[in-house]
C-alpha cells in the first residue's frame, strides 16, 4: 500500500510509471490535483437528501 509520506516526483512518475516496459520503476506519490463528484440527476432524485448533502460539501 502506497503510503501517504511518499512525496510525487513528476519526472520520476514519466519515466517509469507510465511506462510499461520500464523495469525498475521507483515508489512515487500519486499526483495532486483538483477532484470533482458528479452525479446524475436520476440518482439525486432518488438518493437520500443527507447523501447529496454529503456529496455537495465536497465538491
């Protein structure tokens, strides 16, 4: 499992994790970036009003 302390290396994460032929790829944080939830609006119809409430706060 990936732990949280490992720092992302951009070049690092170019040079071997992306690349399925590298054979020695080095441990590498996951990159940060902006996530967004979406949801139908079938769903937020017939969810629960505490599920969308849930889902609004996070953005």
């Amino acid at each position: 499992m990936l732990q949280p302390t490992i720092p992302h290396d951009a070049a690092e994460w170019k040079r071997s994790i992306t690349n399925f032929a590298c054979h020695n790829p080095k441990v590498n944080g996951w990159a940060i970036d902006n996530v967004m939830t979406v949801v139908t609006k079938q769903f937020a119809d017939m969810t629960s009003p505490e599920v969308m409430v849930y889902f609004n706060k996070r953005g």
